[in-house]
C-alpha cells in the first residue's frame, strides 16, 4: 500500500530535476531579465541597420546625372565635403558605379582642443570621437545633397548591446548575462519537456491554446515560441559570447585554424613607410578594384590616419553596409601599388573565422532571409524575459487568494464531516 502511494505522488509531483531547475530558473530570471532584455532588443534592431540607414538616406543617395558629365575624384569630392563642413574629419568613403549614385562620406565631428572650455555657440562634444554621420554629396559638382545621424544611432545601439555603453565594466555584465541565459534556454527546455508523450502533452507544448485567457496565452507564448526558438537562440548566445570571451575567441580561432596572433604578423607583411614613394591616388584604388572585380557596384576606402600608414583598407561588392558586404571581397592593401597583402594562410583564416561568427551572430549569413530569421528570432528573445515575468508576477498576486480558497473548501468539507447524522 505504501509503495503504491509512493508511485503515485511520483506520478503527480514533479521530479527534483525539474525543481531544481524551476527554482534556477526562475531566480537567474528574475536576477538578469532587465539586461537581458536590453542585450536581446538592441540586437534585434541591429539586424537591419543597413536597410534603414539608406531609407533614412532618402532622395540624396541619388543625384541626375548631368549632360557628358563627368564624376569629380575622390580627392576633389573629399576636399569639397571638407570645405562645407570643417568642423567633421572622413575616415572612410563609399563610390558607386552606377552614375546617378551620390558619393558617400562617412565622417565624425572633430574633437574640440579644449573639452572643458568649448567653443563659444558650440555644445561640448559627447566624446573624442565625435559623433558619426553619413554625407551624401553630388558627385559631378561635390554639393552636399543630404545626411543622416543612423550611423551614430546604429553606433549606440551596438555599443549598448555589447556593454550597455559601460566600458569593461559593462561588457562584464553583458557576459555574464548571457551565460545566465544560456543557462536559462537550457533549463527552460528542461522544464519544457512533458513526462509522457501523448495527443494531450503534444498539443500543449507546441499550439498555444486558443480561446484563453491572457495569462494562459502568455504562459504559452514563453512556453511553446521559447522551444522554437530554442537552438537558434543558443546559437546566437553561443557566438556572441565567443565575441565577448577573448579566451572563446582563441579557442575558436585555433580550432578552425586561424591564429590569435594575427594582428602581429600580418605587421610583417606590411611594407615598411618609405618617404621616397608616392603613395597611388584614391582615384587608382578605386579604378583598380572596380577593373579586378566586374561585378561590384561599390567601393569603400577607408582613409589613413597619418601619411606614414602604409596600408590601405579596401572594400569592393556588390553591396557593401554597415557592418556587412555581398558578393565581394574585404582587403588590406599596398598604398605603393594598389595590391592586395597576401598574409599567411593562419592569418586569413583568422579574418575569414571572425567574419563568419559574426555574420552568424547578427544574421548576415542568408541574405534576407537569414535578417528575417534572426530578426524573428531576436523578438522571441526579447519577450521571454517579460512573458517569464508577467508568469511570475500573475502566480505571486493569486497565490494568497488561491490560499485562502483553499482554506475555505477545507475548512467547510471539515464542518460538513462533523456534523451528526
């Protein structure tokens, strides 16, 4: 009889497992939701920053191109974007084949001299980078048609999303955050998974229920679209820590045989600055990579620092974003000669590993659909800590009511059991 009993609270009760598990759960929830929260949102609206910083863009990314017009060079187009606004320095301008395409230039304000005494009608700096902005200017006559700040908020955004614009501190709180949610997908597939598989379990852990309350609509969006999103989301977890670790960094480098040296030897590829050279013209990098590679329709040039850089970096695809490009090549060049630096095969690799994590992270890596996807994905996460919330915070504020309920039935089952026949 006793053991029959024993069975049967078995049956009904939960296993220590899932316990444990709930209590984790719930307590590492609770503890790290707010930064998840913020990690998971700002990720998210990073996914398509290159759709919406050339929709901010607008009109003056193009331009009607003049009667045998002929395009200024890089060189005159830089030094007409300076002339009309001094107070910002370019570090980096993007070309286009196509005629009608305004030339863009990517540039920060100048840091003022003096940041406890400003300039007199002119609002201190937020910092000593400035704050970043896309020009767009005519590329027949150098007239700047437009601009837009999304490059700053794309900037903050990604900042925030790898630590919350604290610096070290920050992105110690990022990472442990996301391990804690790591953490958490795994426990919530441990609680997710039902005791037996029958009609009744299947439909529950993967329909939400329709013609329910919000609370039990609720529960079941945490319940059944966090097990969708269960192994993308730790994929995603996976490569963002391994972007935040530098000891994953290596260890993913090392095992798909990059190098974690890279930087320090490609330094000895490098050539050597020479003041007897004459470094090619902007114009010659950008002719070159358009002749080498038919089928880009843009170039990006990221402008040196000072005139003893010998290495120039240099984008050609068909489309080149933020952060991303398509159906083309990345590259360090020779400022001499205009040709690639071939590095060692570690080395490459070491670029070819940390683009494709990344790519993988923010969902670079299938065109649009892989945005979609990722952009889906990162909604589903963004949810899951308020949803577990609002699960807890709903079961916190009935449970003293659903106590005394209780108390109730058994208080009167007990006086109806009392009294004589």
């Amino acid at each position: 009889m006793e053991k029959k009993t024993t069975d049967k609270k078995k049956r009904q009760g939960k296993s220590l497992t899932k316990k444990v598990t709930g209590w984790l759960h719930l307590w590492l929830g609770l503890v790290s939701g707010i930064i998840v929260l913020v990690v998971t949102l700002s990720g998210t609206m990073f996914v398509f920053c290159d759709e919406i910083i050339d929709l901010c863009g607008g009109s003056a990314r193009y331009v009607q191109v003049p009667a045998n017009a002929k395009k200024m060079s890089p060189e005159q187009l830089l030094a007409k974007f300076h002339q009309q606004v001094p107070d910002r320095k370019a570090f980096y301008f993007d070309t286009y084949k196509e005629a009608d395409r305004t030339f863009r230039v990517a540039s920060a304000t100048k840091p003022p001299k003096d940041k406890n005494a400003p300039k007199a009608g002119k609002p201190k700096e937020r910092g000593p980078r400035g704050v970043f902005a896309y020009h767009y200017l005519d590329p027949y006559t150098g007239e700047i048609k437009g601009s837009t700040k999304s490059y700053e908020f794309f900037y903050i955004v990604a900042h925030i999303h790898a630590q919350l614009l604290a610096g070290k501190f920050g992105k110690t709180v990022v990472g442990v955050a996301s391990i804690i949610f790591f953490v958490q997908l795994i426990g919530g597939l441990i609680l997710w998974w039902p005791k037996k598989w029958n009609k009744t379990t299947r439909t529950a852990a993967f329909k939400i229920k329709s013609g329910t309350k919000w609370r039990r609509k609720n529960y079941d969006f945490h319940n059944v679209f966090g097990f969708y999103s269960l192994l993308p989301a730790v994929f995603i977890t996976i490569t963002g820590l391994i972007m935040a670790y530098e000891i994953l960094t290596d260890l993913t480098q090392e095992a798909f045989g990059g190098t974690k040296d890279a930087h320090k030897i490609a330094e000895k590829y490098e050539p050597a600055f020479d003041p007897e050279k004459k470094a090619l013209s902007y114009t010659d990098f950008v002719n070159i990579n358009f002749a080498e590679f038919p089928e880009a329709r843009q170039v990006r040039m990221s402008l040196p620092r000072n005139d003893s850089a010998t290495v120039y970096h240099v984008v050609a695809a068909k489309f080149i974003g933020l952060k991303s490009l398509s159906n083309g090549k990345s590259m360090e060049t020779n400022k001499y000669t205009g040709k690639e630096i071939i590095y060692p095969k570690e080395v490459q690799m070491h670029e070819v590993i940390e683009h494709m994590n990344f790519d993988l992270h923010v969902g670079y890596w299938g065109g649009m659909f892989g945005k979609i996807f990722t952009f889906v994905i990162g909604i589903i996460c963004t949810s899951l800590p308020v949803t577990g919330f609002l699960i807890w915070w709903g079961r916190r504020k009935k449970s003293p009511k659903k106590v005394t309920e209780i108390k109730n039935i058994h208080q009167h089952r007990k006086e109806h059991h009392e009294q004589p026949a």
